[in-house]
C-alpha cells in the first residue's frame, strides 16, 4: 500500500516528499476534484476536508 500511496520507506522523512506523494494520489485527486465542485461549504472547510483526506490517505492507506 505504501507503493500505492506513493510514500517509499527513503522518503518517510521528508515531508514535503510525503505530502507530494499523497496529494498527487488518485485518492487524493479525486476527493480533491469533488470537493471543490461543492457550494455549500466554505473554503476553510474545503482545506479542513482535504487535510483530513491527506492525512487518512498517509495514516491509513499508507500504512
């Protein structure tokens, strides 16, 4: 699954390596895609969701 999420165990410790990797994820993009198509929700909100999403995506699908 790390292979999936784009997180390989030499890149673990650089963050910005690790947040590329899971925001350029189909997940990631996908989520991305449909949550900024929403009117109802703010933008703060959007940027709530999306951090969630990155951090499920590193945490849980990652690990």
């Amino acid at each position: 699954m790390k292979g999936f999420v784009g997180l390989k165990t030499d890149s673990l410790e650089q963050t910005t390596a690790k947040l590329n990797a899971v925001t350029s994820n189909i997940l990631y993009t996908n989520f991305e895609s449909k949550v900024d198509l929403l009117e109802d929700i703010s933008e703060e909100e959007r940027t709530k969701y999306k951090k969630e999403v990155a951090n499920s995506i590193e945490t849980v699908v990652g690990q």
